[in-house]
C-alpha cells in the first residue's frame, strides 16, 4: 500500500470549521484528512505518554469516541513531551477475531493546530511472525519545534476505511514460510474493518534525528521526520544569559555557522541546524538565529 505523509494547513480548518487542505504540489490521489472542529479536540480526555513506554489501548464502545463527519468510532488521544528531542512513535494495531481496527493519525502542535496527518494507508498490513499478530503497522518521526510544552497524537478511523476489508496471512501459510517449508495452497483469512480494535503505542525519545519543517504548506515525504509546531517559537525564545560571550563572534567564524546552519536546513536536518545556531549564540554569534529562521522560511 502506497504510503502518504501530508504536511496540512495549520489554522483554516480549526477557525472556520472547514477541511484541512493539502498543499496544491501534493499529488491529487493522496488523502485528505478530515475535518475536527475546534471544540471537539478540545473536550477531548487526552492522556500523557512519557516516553520511554509501550502501551496496549482497548478501543472499544466505552472509550472516547468521535462520530463527525469522516471519522467514526473509538479513538485514543494523547500527548507527547515537546522537551525531548525527536520522538519515534510505532503504532500497530493488531487483529483479533479476524477483526482489525485501521488506523489514521493526526498530530497537533501544542495549541492543537494540525501538523502533519498520516493516512490508513501509511500503516501496512503486516504479516505474523514469531512474535507478533497479523497487525498493521508505522512508525512516526516526530521533533517538536522549540518552545513547546507538548504535542498531541490522535488516532481514529474512518467511515471509508471501515467499508474496506484487509487480507491476512494464513497461519499454516506464515509457519511455512517462518521454517522453509512449502507454502500450502490454502485460502487466505479476511479482516473486516472495525469501530473498535486493539491498538499498541511505543514511544522513544531520540537525539540526532534530521527532520522536515512543517506548517509551510509543503508535502512532506512518508518515513521522513517531521517537525511539529511554528519555528515562531525559535525567534522568541532567548539565549540564556549565562552563555553569553563578552565579546562578539569573529565575521569569519559567524559567517562559517550561518553556512552550516543554511547547509543543515537545506539538506532537512533541523536539528543539527538548530545545534549550530546554539552553538554560535554561545560564542557570541548575532545572526545565527535570524540565519536558522530565514532559511527554515525560505525552505518552505
């Protein structure tokens, strides 16, 4: 299933009710996420996950539910601390009963504004291993933008995907398979898609992690990091005053950092970007943040 990773329109949707937009580059066949209004994502009970955690949620007719427009059912809503560096969520959602939950996500910044939406189709069917369920399955890499306290992760599904079905593996087939064994020629079980299911969330904390800035409108590539909320926030956080230098950067010296600052930003990764500019903040530099913000803008 072919995976599509959507950067969306930060406000529009939440301020006038109307749905969330793709960028006019994003190929006409992607998906669009459905419209939630403001109210709604407010009133909802959003639970903290503090990574390192892995959790297993029942959805079921007694968990939150959302029954406007597209989306239909059971949903789990949580947020994520903004002050651990990037984060890489693995959602799966495994099947029982010949039953699965499917799954899209919608992650928000920290004033609940859209930052990136990631489809059913962004979640493959995965066959059972050892281990592990017939399950569907993705992994998010998320950075909060600076400044943040948290961000939040929505999961739900949809009328359209609930009118779909999902082939598994046949049992015999995947133990076949798992010792070499010759496939049997038997008939592959089928999943009907459900309101309700079992999901698993695993979160960790990273560092190091390049990312794409969203918020610009721009398509962000599928398995590709993601960084959530305004670089706003970059421009208004001060330098600590104790890293200060007493005197300025040398201009050979500021002119080095502004380029490995532009140079990280345009090859995506933010936060090596984001380390220089603090880096050259300690050493005295005057630009680098104007540099950081200048070139995330003119990037988008």
């Amino acid at each position: 299933m072919k995976k599509n990773l959507l950067s969306l329109c930060l406000s529009l949707a939440l301020t006038l009710g109307a749905p969330l937009v793709a960028n006019a580059d994003t190929p006409a066949n992607v998906s669009i996420a459905p419209a939630i209004s403001a109210s709604t994502l407010q009133s909802l009970p959003w639970q903290p996950l503090m990574p390192p955690v892995s959790q297993d949620i029942k959805l079921d007719n007694v968990s939150p539910q959302i029954n406007q427009g597209d989306i239909q059912g059971a949903i789990a809503a949580y947020t994520l601390p903004a002050d651990r560096g990037s984060l890489e969520v693995t959602l799966s959602s495994i099947s029982k009963n010949n039953s699965l939950y499917a799954p899209s996500v919608l992650v928000l910044d920290e004033h609940l504004r859209p930052a990136a939406y990631y489809p059913s189709s962004y979640f493959p069917y995965q066959p059972p291993g050892a281990m592990s369920s017939d399950r569907l399955e993705g992994t998010l890499k998320l950075t909060p933008a600076l400044g943040q306290k948290q961000i939040y992760l929505l999961v739900y599904t949809t009328r359209q995907d609930l009118a779909k079905t999902t082939q598994l593996t046949n049992p015999a087939k995947a133990y076949a398979q798992g010792v070499g064994n010759a496939v049997p020629d038997i008939p592959d079980p089928i999943a009907r898609h459900s309101t309700s299911g079992t999901i698993k969330l695993k979160v960790t904390a990273e560092q190091g992690s390049g990312n794409i800035m969203i918020g610009m409108l721009q398509p962000a590539p599928a398995a590709t990091p993601v960084v959530v909320g305004s670089t706003a926030a970059v421009a208004a956080a001060p330098a600590p005053a104790s890293t200060q230098p007493a005197e300025p950067m040398l201009n050979d010296t500021e002119a080095y950092f502004n380029n490995g600052i532009k140079q990280a930003v345009k090859a995506g990764d933010i936060d090596k970007a984001l380390k220089l500019m603090n880096e050259a903040e300690k050493l005295g530099s005057t630009t680098a943040r104007e540099t950081f913000i200048g070139s995330v803008k003119g990037k988008g």
